[in-house]
C-alpha cells in the first residue's frame, strides 16, 4: 500500500513544480533578454559595448555563485525562508532597474536580480529531491527544463517587442511577477527542520566565488592574469576546506571522494560546454554566413525553443520509466544527429538550420534531465543542496568558458573543410566546429555508457538510501 503521507508530499511536490516552471521560465527570460538591447543602452550612456556588456557579464557571474550558495544554505535552512528571500531580491532589483537614471543604478539592479534569481535552480533542483522518490524524479526535474525551453523561446521575442515599444527598462518588469508567486510558493512548501547550525564558512565562499569569477574573465577576457588569479584562489580554496578548523566548510572534501558524483560534475562540464554551442555558435553561423538581423536569428530558433518545451515532459518520464542512462542514450544521438546536419548542411538556406536545431535543443533538454536526476541519485541527503548547488555553478562556469572559446575559433576563418560532405566553403569554419562536437559526444556517450551501466548506477542509488 501506498504512504498517505507520501501521496500528499508528492501532490504538494507537484503543485510547487508547476509554480517552479513558470518561475524558471521567468528567471530564464530576464538572463536573456537584456543581451539583444546592450547596444541600445549604451548609446544611451555614452558607454562601449565592453563597458555596457556587465549588464551581462556581472548577472552571470553572481548567478554561477549564488546557485552553490543557496545550496549550501538549503542544507541547513528551511526552502520557504531561501525561496522567499530569494523571490523578494529578484523583484527588488528589477524594481530599482526599471526606476534606473543612470547606468550605475541599472547595474545594480541587475546584480541584485541575479543575487534574488539565483536562488531559482538552486530550488528547482532541490524541490524534487524533497518531495519525490526517485523512480519519480526525473518527471519533476523536466518541468525545469520545459521552463527554460519557454524562457528562451519567449525572452528574444518579448525583449525585442518591449524594447521597441516602451524602452529597454520595460525588460525589468516581467520579473516584477515574482512578487505573485511568493505566497503561492510558502503555502505550499511545508515546515522543514532546520539543519544543525555551525559557523558559516565565508572565507571558503569567497575564495570559490573568487576563483570562478576570475576564471571566468580570463576566458572571456582572454587574459592570462585573470586565469592565474583563478587557479590560485581554487587552489587556496582547497586548502580552506581542508584544513578548517572550526565550523562547517563551505564544501565538504568528503562529497570530492564520492566517485560517481565527481565524475559526474566532469561529464556535466564538458556537456555544458557543448551544448552552449547550439545557443552562441549557431547564432553567429546565422548572423556571418547567412547575413541575417538579429530579429531573424531570434524567430530561427524558436521553433526549437518550442520543440524543448512540448518535449520536456517526454524526457522526465523517459528517465523515470526506463532509467537516467537511457534517456541520456536519447538525448545523444539527438545532438550528434544535430551536429552532423549542421557540418554537412552549413551553408543551405536558413530554415534548415532552424530544423536542425530541433533534434539538438530537444536532445540539450533531455540530456539535462538525464544529468541532473542521476546527480541527484549520488548525494546522501545531508548533502544535496550543497552538492546540487556545486552542479549547476558547474554548468554556467562552463557555459560561460565555452562562449568565449568558441568566439574566438568563429572569427578565425578558414576555407578548409574536415567534413567532405559539405560543399560550402564559406561556413567551413562552422562546419569543422560542428564536426568535432558531433565526435565529442560519442565519446561522451560511450564514457556514461561504460561507466555508469544502469545496473551499476541502481547499486549506487540503493547505497546513498
């Protein structure tokens, strides 16, 4: 017989997820919409590009750590207080920016949004690992990933009609709803004990924070004292942890000793950076090759926006009924279907390339379903929320190294093309790129398939129980 209690749990669990895919969709959009008007608002300010870009680039890096943070604080705070602060920051800095006078008050209010919404994936991952089992985690979990198929879908399309008609600060008002879903969200999330409370360890924060930010320049940047800077403040961050004396460190060496999850945060990292390229690389193959305007390039990859989000669901359901390593097979050969078509057709008209990108946002969707649900299975539960946290700073600190690595290699130009079934010299560049991450997904695909067979990885499972 089934546990009343459970039932409620879960039906509570899936009443929170539907609030979570409308809040992600949200929290998706406003990290997207501002890249379209950046030229916008610095002509305004008499700012360069460089300059106006930390709009950007300061959201980015405040979300990558924030994410590890509230994790860290989920495994000691109840979700409703983290959830409710993060909500009310949110909203406070899309309130001060659409207020905003001057440049200095717009960025900070996208700092304080990105502090507020960091808080959201961080939750959302959380959320299902609370209030399901896990034969029926992976359904939850997709939800978040249909929510930020839609967010990228919508936030082009709302960025560039809001911007035209009413100014770039009308792009603060849409997170403004955040403000509604706060007391849906603390009716709903029950009363959870608190976890035992020692010293929090700042100094192991900040040297996380430190080093992910200056690493993150560094490729960005292209500069080398950034890089170095990084690298020094990971190491300095390991001795932290290490050799703590009093307190909690922010991030226990022992969950470093579960083999199956660092491998795991190794996997997602370079899948990361993989799948960025469907969202950065293509979008220049659109602009260089095709010549198209930004408004095009933006309704060319709608309809795989729109594709993710029907299919979303589809994956959760896949990982819950047929296993984590199943739906990851799918989500593979998806991408690897993707890529090869965009190698070989590189080139053909455009409407192509938005087909193409269908089998690889589907497959981008699926495989961090697959991802996130078998994390979740390797952390003992005094340890998800940091462990979950340390997850997705992984994927956006990935996602942000990829971008600039693969700005670089678009402009480098060449005529010479890896691929003989492309006649398209033009796009040999775009081809060439396309070909190597076709290849590097197979050997992604066949490292899972061997180190985490499903047999194996349901072991792990019923250990961590």
């Amino acid at each position: 017989m089934s546990n009343p209690s459970s039932e409620t749990t879960e039906r509570q669990g899936n009443i929170l997820m539907r609030f979570m895919l409308f809040t992600v969709m949200i929290s998706s959009m406003s990290a997207l919409m501002f890249n379209i008007v950046l030229p916008q608002i610095g002509e305004e300010f008499r700012l360069s590009l460089p300059e106006v870009s930390w709009l950007s680039t300061a959201y980015t890096l405040i979300y990558a750590f924030g994410t590890v943070t509230y994790g860290k604080l989920a495994d000691r705070f109840q979700l409703k207080s983290l959830l409710t602060f993060g909500l009310t920051l949110f909203a406070a800095g899309s309130l001060l920016g659409f207020l905003s006078q001057s440049f200095a008050m717009a960025l900070v209010g996208r700092c304080l949004q990105s502090a507020g919404a960091a808080a959201v994936p961080a939750m959302a991952l959380m959320i299902p690992i609370r209030y399901f089992p896990a034969e029926k985690r992976g359904s939850a979990i997709s939800m978040t990933a249909v929510g930020i198929a839609l967010g990228g879908a919508l936030g082009p399309v709302v960025a560039a009609l809001l911007a035209s008609v009413a100014g770039w600060r009308w792009l603060f008002v849409p997170s403004l709803l955040m403000i509604a879903l706060i007391p849906l969200f603390r009716k709903h999330l029950k009363d959870e004990p608190l976890g035992e409370i020692r010293k929090f360890d700042w100094l192991g924060g900040l040297l996380l924070a430190a080093s992910s930010a200056a690493i993150l320049l560094g490729v960005t940047q292209r500069s080398w004292v950034y890089g170095a800077a990084g690298v020094a403040a990971l190491i300095l961050f390991v001795w932290r942890i290490r050799t703590i004396k009093s307190g909690d460190p922010f991030v226990q060496p022992r969950l470093f000793r579960n083999r199956e999850y660092t491998v795991m945060l190794v996997l997602s990292f370079l899948i990361s950076c993989f799948g960025i390229s469907l969202y950065f690389l293509t979008p220049i193959l659109l602009s260089n090759v095709y010549h198209l305007e930004a408004g095009w390039i933006g309704l060319a990859m709608v309809p795989a926006a729109i594709a993710s989000s029907i299919l979303g669901r589809k994956g959760g359901k896949l990982s819950d009924r047929r296993g984590n390593a199943y739906l990851l097979s799918i989500a593979s050969c998806l991408l690897i279907v993707c890529f090869l078509l965009l190698s070989i057709f590189a080139g053909v008209a455009a409407p192509w390339i938005s087909v193409f990108l269908i089998f690889g946002n589907v497959g981008q969707s699926f495989v961090q379903i697959a991802m996130s649900n078998a994390v979740s299975r390797t952390l003992p539960k005094d340890q998800a929320g940091v462990g979950m946290g340390l997850f997705s700073m992984i994927n956006f600190i990935s996602q942000g190294i990829a971008a600039g690595v693969y700005g670089v290699l678009a402009i480098s130009g060449t005529s010479i093309t890896w691929n003989p079934l492309n006649a398209f010299p033009s796009s040999a560049t775009f081809s060439n790129l396309y070909l190597v991450l076709a290849g590097l997904h197979i050997l992604i695909l066949l490292v899972y398939r061997m180190r985490f067979a499903p047999r194996k990885l349901e072991t792990v499972v019923a250990v961590k129980r």
